[in-house]
C-alpha cells in the first residue's frame, strides 16, 4: 500500500500519501500495466471511448506553467513517466514526449508564445489537449527537481485554475466531458481478449471509430455504420427489458442490477476495496468497488468468483486460515478482528480490549473484514493445524520460586467464589477446609493442576507462622522452588516445610472468620507471574461486620498482617519458567509430544517423576553443584 501510493501520486486530485497505518508494508496488490484490469490483471481492457449519440461535449486541456532557466523536467500520466525533457523545448518536443506513455495515444501541445520554450522567466502557458482519452482525466504531475536553480513548474488541470502569461493572456484549464465509456456504451467488452462486440440490433449498428463519430481503428464501437440516423437502443428488446430507452441519445437507463450498453449485464456486489489508491492522507480502504477489488465479477450470474480464502458476497472478508470450507482446521472458532479482541487477554486475564466498533476509525479499518482462528485448548497455528507440547519449569535453573498468594477472608457463613485466568470455582462455604480449598482451585483448568493450600491455623500453617522471625517474611523464602545457588545443603527450613505439606494436614478450621482467616495459596503448576485471583463474595455473609476477602499478590509491593500479630507474610511473584517442553526437548506439534534430551523424561509438573508427558524430570541423580 505504501509504495501504490508512491507510484500513483498525482494521479487523482487528492494527496494520497500513506505511511502510518498498519497495513502500509502488509497488504500487497497489483498495479496493472495498460490496457490490463482485475484485482489480479487477469483482464484486457476493452477500448473506451465517447457516445457518438451525445453532443456538446469536449475535450480535457491542462496546462503547465514552467520557470526556469536550465535543467529538465519530466511529466507522468498514471503513474508512467516520460524521459527528462529539456527547459528549452520546443511545444512539439513536449508533444512527442508525452506520446512516449503508453497510456496517451493523442495529444496537442501549445504555448501561449509560440516564439518561446517550454520553460522560461517570462510565463509561456502550456496548453496540453487530450484528444483520445476522455471524460474527466487524472492530472498530469510534474517533477521539477532536476530543473536548475529556482526552477519551478506547476500544472492546473482541475478545470476552474488557469495561468496568466507574461504578456497578460488568462488561460483556464478545462475538463473534459466526453464519456470515457467501455466499448463507448455501443458495445459489450470481452475481457479475455479486451474486443469489443459491437451492438447490431433493431437495424442500428455500431463499428470501431476515430473518436469523433467516423470509421476508425480505436477498436471502440463508437462510429454508427448503419448510417447517420439511430431509431431505437440497444437490445433486441430495447436495454433487454431491464431499463428504459432515453429518446434523442438512445442510451439506456438500465434498472437497478443491472448494467452494459444494452442492460444484459448483471451487477456484481460491491465492496470497500482492499487495495486502492488513498483517498486522502494515510486514508485508504473507503472507496467501493466491484468484488471489493479482490475478486472477478461474472456479469452473466451477477456473482463475485474471490481470490482463495476470501469470501463474502463482494469478496469484503479474509478467511480463516486452514480454508474457507474447513476454516481452523476444525480446531478453532473462525472470527473478525472485533470478536477477536472481546477474547484478548493479558497473563490470562480478559484485557478487556475493544478493536473497530468505530467504523469511521482510519486504523481499525479490518474491524469486520479479516478474520482469524482462536484455537481450541491444546491447539495453535495461524490455522489451529498444531498441536501444543507440555510446557513447564526448567528444573535446573536457581533460586526460583512458584507464584504465592495470600488472602483474608472476613465472614462466618455464606458462600464465594475464586476466579483466575477466567475459570470460577464452584461455591465455597465460608466453613470449607483447606483441603476443600485446595481442590476446589486444582480442578481449574486454568491453574494447570496441584495447587496447595494452607490456613495460618492450620497444622502447616503455625509452623509457617512461627519461622517469621522478624516482623516480615517474604513467603518465597519458605517456598523456595529451587536451592540457592552455592548453597552448601539443600536440607533447609523450606524444604522440611515443604515434606511436611506433603503430608497429612489436620484441615480443622474454617476458611473464614470474622477475625479474618489468613490463606496462603501456592501455585505449583502454573508457572511464572501469574495474575491475581479474583473474589466473588455477594453470598458471603458476617454475623459482626461487613464480609470481604482480601487479596495480596505481586511480591513485595502487598503485604498482608496476620491477625492478632504484628507479623507481616509478603506474596511471592511467580519466578519459575513456562517453557515448551521444560526447556530439555523438542516439540514435535505434529503429535503435541516432546522429544525429550537424553537423560530426560516425564515429570509430575513439580520436578518429580510423573505423567505429564513433559520433560522435566531429571532421570540421573546429579548435584545442582555441578551447574
């Protein structure tokens, strides 16, 4: 898109850079080469030309205004240049130059002083006549930066700015208003080979012209070769029953969907077009063409033929990858770019995030039109096509440990819920045991399995409690995943904390209390930073005061009192890896198994022997000294 509007500057009367929107060095089309058309420059151009039945039309004349005393200058024409053309010119040599573009095949060159050059100190107008290529014309552009120093040239072809000369002559450009119709509306167009099937119906027939009403060879149907006279329009029922007949042009009026000289043509549907020229600056996308620019129209059916793995009605939407008949390869839900961003998450969490519910909003353009797969659990790829691998913790990495939150919960009877990564626990009675807790958050999925729970009044807990030696413990101290490095056993206080959670607990007491219940909450399957659980408390309820569950999380940054102490426990940030295949194997996404490193298999998710079908356990007993 970037370089389209580069290539075709000038060719409309509006400045179409674009540079800034997301799709500048994204989206790809064809810039046809002349007298070649469709999204793909799959199609010939027929011959355009005016209706030989329409009068009191004329041609388009631009003008060029030149100051200069040295250099050249060149002149394009949709998006084709001309070679560098001297200062001192004379008006023929401008003429021949233009006639170099492919895309002019007539034109007249004046000055204004005849006597003069092209360019020159004293204003010389140029007048440049189009004389085969009518209607309104895209304006001529003018690069001037090889004229020598102070040169400057300009060019008025908007039909209501003109040029006054040196010796006070006025000149205005002018537009044309003869019809640039296919086949000059006489005619139907044969894209496969860009001929014209002239009409020949009710006694009135049409053949190729000059472009001014007689015999010619533009290969356009606009010379009326069963004589001057024309009696009826085009059809064998006139405009083919689908139009009315304007008398004294005897050009149809074809009804709405359908199209052609003779109205036999059906209308295909249209679209904002995917590939265009900017309408304005970095504003593109808002002009609508036939099959949206990126598909081929059937005039027989009035239906869109869309290039692969776009679909629509006028081709307006991007598929899916994996194809528009099985789109995610039956793995994913196909959506636009707007469903899509009601499903983005951060961490796990909903981002509530919103993408092009503005539809004048420039940027968010492809809203509703490019859709993409959100895959199934156990499923990625632009198309859903692979399978995911196990992912978890590198077990040789160092001092590391797993996400630790904490909560209060303040109540005496009632229910609430737990939520994390957009799965909600069933309800939990304000009575429940950790025990009860702690099942309840390992059957999310979210929470990828074993996730312990422990109350400070507890078994576990009190001895949690008694470590805290200072007024402040950091829980990731206790809970330490990995040994610190250098560290001269790995028999620590943590780690005969830890055996004895593996253990029976006594699960006596309530989650809840209205002196508040202290929780700690120990992620061992979900790893890394993980975002905060969140609280549903409408059914939690207090005999005493008003019920509420706080939440600490993030490390440092909370820290949250026990109760009835001036002890602080400090929630622990989550440092562990997620990595695919724990960093000790390769995926292979075609089955979703690792291939795991010798030495390596299958872990429990925690660093032991299990059935995870990962690679994180270390099947050689080896010392953490060694790395």
């Amino acid at each position: 898109m970037r370089n389209y509007a580069l290539a075709t500057s000038g060719m409309t009367l509006v400045n179409g850079t674009y540079t800034t929107n997301w799709d500048v060095d994204k989206i790809y089309g064809c810039m046809c080469d002349s007298y070649h058309e469709g999204y793909d420059c799959s199609l010939k151009s027929c011959p355009r030309g005016d209706d030989p039945l329409t009068t009191m039309q004329v041609n388009e004349v631009q003008l060029l205004k030149c100051a200069a005393i040295g250099g050249t200058f060149s002149l394009s024409y949709n998006g084709a240049s001309t070679k560098p053309i001297p200062f001192d010119s004379s008006a023929s040599t401008v003429q021949e130059a233009l006639l170099t573009i492919k895309a002019i095949t007539g034109v007249t060159v004046k000055f204004s002083i005849p006597t003069g050059v092209v360019c020159q100190p004293a204003a010389n107008i140029v007048q440049i006549e189009f004389l085969q290529q009518f209607g309104p014309l895209n304006p001529l552009v003018a690069d001037g930066s090889s004229l020598g120093r102070g040169g400057v040239i300009t060019v008025s072809a908007d039909g209501q700015s003109g040029y006054t000369d040196s010796v006070g002559q006025t000149f205005v450009s002018i537009k044309g208003t003869k019809e640039s119709d296919t086949c000059s509306n006489r005619g139907l167009c044969t894209a496969s080979d860009g001929t014209c099937a002239c009409f020949n119906t009710n006694g009135d027939a049409y053949d190729s012209s000059d472009g001014y009403g007689l015999a010619g060879t533009r290969g356009d149907c606009g010379y009326i070769k069963s004589g001057t006279s024309v009696s009826t329009c085009p059809g064998s029922t006139q405009c083919s029953g689908h139009g009315f007949c304007n008398t004294g042009t005897f050009r149809c009026s074809c009804s709405s969907g359908w199209t052609g000289g003779d109205c036999s043509q059906k209308v295909c549907p249209t679209g904002r077009s995917w590939f265009d020229i900017p309408s304005g600056p970095n504003t593109a996308h808002k002009t609508w063409a036939t099959c949206s620019n990126m598909g081929l129209c059937d005039s027989a059916s009035g239906k869109c033929t869309c290039r692969l793995d776009f679909f629509g009605q006028a081709c307006e939407y991007m598929g899916c990858g994996g194809g528009t008949s099985t789109p995610c390869n039956g793995h994913g839900r196909c959506m636009s770019m707007t469903e899509l961003a009601l499903w983005s998450q951060v961490n796990g969490d909903s981002a509530g995030l919103t993408y092009g519910t503005d539809p004048n909003n420039q940027f968010t353009w492809d809203g509703s039109r490019i859709y993409g797969c959100m895959c199934d659990s156990g499923y990625s790829g632009y198309d859903c096509s692979e399978k995911v691998c196990p992912s978890g913790d590198d077990p040789v990495t160092y001092d590391q440990n797993d996400e630790i939150q904490v909560l209060q919960c303040f109540a005496d009877s009632g229910t609430f819920k737990l939520k994390f990564r957009q799965m909600t626990t069933g309800p939990i009675p304000a009575n429940a045991s950790s025990l009860f807790l702690q099942n309840a958050l390992s059957s999310l999925s979210t929470t990828g399995g074993p996730t312990r729970v422990f109350y400070i009044d507890d078994a576990v807990g009190v001895q949690i409690a008694n470590t805290i030696k200072t007024s402040a413990y950091n829980l990731a101290d206790i809970f330490r995943k990995t040994p610190i490095k250098g560290a001269a056993t790995s028999a620590s206080l943590p780690d005969k904390i830890l055996s004895i959670t593996k253990s029976a607990n006594t699960y006596l007491t309530p989650a809840c209390t209205n002196s508040g219940q202290t929780i700690i909450i120990v992620f061992d399957s979900a790893h890394g930073a993980l975002p905060a659980l969140t609280t549903d408390i409408t059914n939690l309820r207090s005999t005493q005061s008003t019920p509420f569950i706080d939440v600490n999380w993030g490390g440092t940054k909370d820290a949250l009192a026990l109760a009835g102490s001036a002890k602080t426990l400090i929630a622990a940030t989550g440092t562990t890896e997620n990595e695919v295949c724990n960093n000790h194997g390769l995926c292979d996404v075609g089955t979703g198994k690792c291939s795991c490193f010798s030495d390596w298999t299958s872990s429990d998710g925690m660093g032991g022997l299990g059935v995870k079908n990962d690679c994180g356990y270390r099947k050689v007993d080896i010392s953490y000294q060694q790395y």
